[in-house]
C-alpha cells in the first residue's frame, strides 16, 4: 500500500537538488504577483523527479511556489503515489493531513488535553471527556463566526482568552435611580453574535 506524502524537511528540496528544478516558476510567479499584485496571491505547482544523495531511488516531488508581498514561497513533498496531479495532491491530500495535525496541535497544547495525572483510569477517562467537550464548544463557537472574519480561523487559545476568560467590574453607587454605567468590550459585536448563533449548536 502506498505512503502518504511527506513534506521534506528544512533544506531537503536544496539538498536532493529540486531547488534548482524550480528556478524558472520562481521567477515567473514573482513576476504575475508583480503585474497584478491587487489579485493577491499567485500560487502554482510542478512535479519533478529527483533522488539526494542518501536516498536509494529517483523520487516524485512535487514543488508549490507561491509569490506575494512578502516575497516567493516555495515547498516540497515526496510521494510514491502515482496518480493524481500536483496540485490536487497538495491541496486536498497533503494539505488535509497537515490540517489533521493542526486539531491534535489544538486539542494538546490550547486544551491541555494530554494531561492524564490522575490516579484512576475513570477519572483520566473522564478528564479526557471534558476536554472533548471544550474542544466541542471552542470549534463549534468559531465555526459560528462571521465567514472571512480573523474570528473564523483563531487559534483555541487565542478565543478562550478573547471570549471566555474575562473579568467584569461592579460598581456600586448611592443613587438607586443612577443609570447603570455603560459596558464596555472591545470584542462587543462578536458578543452578540455568539449569542445569538449559539442556539443553533443545541437544536
């Protein structure tokens, strides 16, 4: 059965020498960005075949150059895979496995979800529970978010700090007819479309 693809790793497409194999898309894609930088973006892809040094065989790689404002961007993976074009293997396969890794990353290091201190296995089984049920609740809170929005695609940490780990002050005043003071939240907006999206999560 065949691997998945594997990106290289740091330095690996200079090593087995497709660096070079690429020069040309480089340059032009730089180029494209340049004539129509409005349209953001330029990405493409090229297969190659190419062995390192180490390596016992000739290998398929596929190159994707992407060219923006912040200069040209260029990565490899290796694949025994056969079929397919370059560009959906990386998208849809590649991509999607690195994707997969981002939920582990994610459940691990923003939930502490790995932590398994407890004595019994009930309670680790249950503190894993738990943390299901948070991952639950943060993914499903940002999918509710607007669609293009930096909301849409933050990071789990970065939404528990934003939405739900906040402190709120109480004033008390002598005057029981004062009017309350106003509440204040840079993150007012979003309040209130979590609230009103969240029904949707328990229907």
């Amino acid at each position: 059965m065949p691997r998945e693809p594997g990106r290289l790793g740091a330095g690996a497409g200079s090593q087995c020498g497709a660096a070079r194999h690429v020069e040309a898309l480089e340059k032009t894609t730089a180029e494209r960005f340049t004539v129509a930088p409005a349209r953001g973006k330029v990405r493409r892809f090229a297969q190659i075949h190419d062995a390192a040094g180490s390596w016992s065989r000739v290998e398929r790689i596929i190159a994707r150059v992407e060219a923006g404002a912040e200069g040209t961007d260029t990565r490899f993976i290796v694949t025994n895979l056969e079929g397919g074009r370059a560009k959906p293997l990386y998208e849809r396969l590649y991509c999607a496995r690195g994707q997969a890794e981002n939920h582990i990353k994610a459940w691990k290091n923003h939930l502490v979800a790995d932590r398994t201190s407890c004595h019994e296995a009930t309670a680790n089984q249950f503190r894993l529970f738990l943390h299901g049920g948070a991952y639950w609740l943060l993914w499903s809170m940002r999918r509710l978010m607007p669609k293009g929005s930096a909301w849409r695609v933050m990071q789990f940490d970065t939404l528990r700090l934003r939405l739900i780990k906040i402190a709120a002050r109480v004033v008390e005043t002598e005057k029981a007819d004062q009017d309350p003071p106003a509440v204040e939240h840079p993150d007012q907006a979003v309040f209130g479309i979590v609230l009103n999206r969240l029904p949707r999560l328990v229907t």
